[in-house]
C-alpha cells in the first residue's frame, strides 16, 4: 500500500478517506441521538398512560420540549 503525504505534512495511508466534516457529524449524531430519545420517551410512556391527566401532561409537554437543548448544543458546536 503507497502512501502519501497530505497538505499537512503527515503520511496518510488512506488518502481517500477524509475526516467526516463537523455538521455532517452533528447530523447523524443528532438523527440516532433523537431515535434513541423517542425510544426512551415511548418506553417511559407506558408507565404514564392511565394517570392522572395532569401528570401525563406535564411528562408529555416535558417529553416534547426537553430534546431541544442537546439538539441546540449539538448545533453550535457544529457551527464553529
């Protein structure tokens, strides 16, 4: 296997493959972070259904809003 020297001066074995760029990092973070949460959300649901009507609220509204921080962290940091 050759190898070649890059814009930096270090030898790279694999030229072709490349570091993955931040936001597209942040994206796929982000996808399987928010499939994981809805998960847990659906699975922590079952525990809340049949309740009192305000407690299934406050967990849903809670459920609902709470993924936007991550999210927005995971949006600034992919920003810089």
């Amino acid at each position: 296997m050759s190898s070649e020297v890059d814009s930096v001066g270090k030898i790279s074995a694999c030229p072709h493959l490349r570091a993955m760029s931040k936001p597209m990092l942040a994206g796929l973070i982000g996808t399987i972070g928010f499939l994981l949460y809805v998960a847990v959300v659906v699975i922590l649901a079952d525990h809340v259904l049949g309740t009192h009507w305000t407690v299934e609220f406050v967990y849903f509204a809670l459920a609902g809003i709470v993924w936007v921080w991550p999210a927005k962290a995971l949006i600034i940091w992919a920003a810089r």
